[in-house]
C-alpha cells in the first residue's frame, strides 16, 4: 500500500509467481536450509547479441534507448528479476552490491551485460549475473541458495521442479502439484501434475492476489495469505535502487556501495 494515498499497488515480479519460487521461500523461510550463506542467481538471454535495435524489432528498439528505458538495459530488464528473485527466495534484504556493467555491441549507450557481488542483511554473500548477449540463450533465469544445513536450485526454463539438496541424503526432486507440497505453492498450482505450468499461470498468480487484496479492501477483512504474497511499492522501490545503485557503482572506482533506498 502506498502510504501518502492510501492506495493499493501491485507489480508484475512475475517469477514470484510460480508455485514451486513459493515453494522454495517457503522452505527456507522455515529454516530448512538453515542460515543461508550464498545466493546465486542468473537471468542470460542472447537475444541482442547483435544489433537488433536497427530493425524493426521495437522490443530491442525501446530497451537500449535511454530517452524510454532509462539508465540502464540489461539490468533495468533482466537484472530487476534476478535481484527481486534473490530477495523473495531468501527472505533477505540486499545491503550492499559492488557492480560492473558493459555494453559489449559497439554503439550501444546501455548495457547489454552485467555482473553484481551482493551483500545481504545476515552475512550472506550472493552473486548475480544478467545478461542479454549469451548467444544461444533463452529466458535462463535460475537461482541457487545454499545454507548451513542444505541447499536448493529452481530454474525458469523447467519451472516444474525443485531440487532439495543435502550433505548427508540424496537431493531431492519436488515437482509442481505435489501433494507434499506448503500452502503458498498449492493455492497457486492451477494444473494436475505431469501438465504444464509455466510463465502465463504465474502471471496470473500475481493478478490473483492482487485482485485477493482489493476484495478484502472492499470488505473491510485482511487479505488471505495467498493475497497478501504479492508484489507491492516495496518491492517497486527497491527495485528502482537496484537498477540505479548497478549503475552508479560500476561507473564508480569505489569497491562497495551500500543499498541505500530514497
């Protein structure tokens, strides 16, 4: 909710969406993992390894040109994603991020490349990788979390399954639809198990709860749990950090730069 107005706001991390990234918060959250030392996490795509944006691809068009997209391509695309993912898997807030963007396609004015070391509120130490010029690949979003007592990898391109992974047992394969499965990951599972789920239906997760959350409004109640895990003003304005903390820090000759919010 957005303080001065007393108005709802509801924004589209769509990944947050997916059943089994709910999952995962889920298990961590509850301590499974224990306390989370690492965090790695990836969004390479290769669709602008050449100069798109002199054809007619308006998508291309309008990302690299900084009068529409602002100070930043790739992470002001991708990169969000990536970080906000870190952030909702974890349960942990970035504190600080050392960063170093490139435009690798001669004339670009923003970057098509990025690579940022984070830091999080518990000691944690993270890394994150955005790229829009690894040829050959796709919307490869994935991220890793290991903690004292296990870890887990969820990736995008098979948002399907989640692997549990531990030091003393076999690594675990949790699939979509799972009876094994919390709460959160089965009010936001919209198919039998075996079909596909994937990028439409986790959209449709966010519109869900936000749509959860204005009904209650209108009822006077308190939005349900499904409801009330949606992405809101917080999460938009730690985003827009992100993107121009990147930035400003791998233009900078300073190392670290603490994850400032204004």
């Amino acid at each position: 909710m957005i303080t001065a107005t007393g108005l709802l706001y509801g924004l589209t991390h769509t990944y947050t969406g997916y059943p089994l990234v709910k999952e995962a918060r889920a298990r961590v959250l509850a301590g499974e993992l224990g306390i989370i030392r690492k965090i790695v996490v990836e969004y390479p795509q290769g669709w602008l390894a050449d100069r798109q944006e002199d054809t007619d691809n308006k998508q291309a068009a309008w990302r690299l040109d900084p009068t529409r997209a602002g100070a930043s391509s790739c992470m002001g695309d991708i990169g969000v994603h990536a970080a906000n993912l870190a952030e909702y898997v974890s349960g942990l807030e970035i504190t600080a991020i050392c960063s170093d963007l490139t435009a690798f396609v001669p004339g670009r004015k923003l970057d098509d490349d990025g690579a940022v070391l984070l830091r999080f509120g518990n000691g944690a130490r993270g890394v994150l990788h955005a790229s829009q010029v690894s040829v050959g690949e796709e919307n490869a979003l994935g991220i890793r979390l290991y903690g004292d007592k296990g870890g887990l990898e969820w990736r995008q391109q098979e948002p399907n399954t989640l692997w549990l992974k531990w030091p003393d047992r076999p690594t675990e394969m949790l699939r979509t639809g799972g009876g094994y499965l919390g709460e959160l990951a089965a009010v936001n599972t919209r198919t039998p198990m075996g079909h596909p789920e994937g990028y439409l239906e986790a959209f449709a997760n966010i519109y869900m709860a936000f749509a959860g959350q204005i009904r209650a409004r209108e009822a006077g109640q308190i939005p349900c749990v499904r409801a009330a895990d949606c992405p809101g003003i917080d999460e938009a304005i730690r985003g827009m950090t992100f993107i121009e903390l990147a930035v400003a820090a791998s233009a900078s000759d300073i190392k670290w730069h603490a994850f400032v919010q204004h």
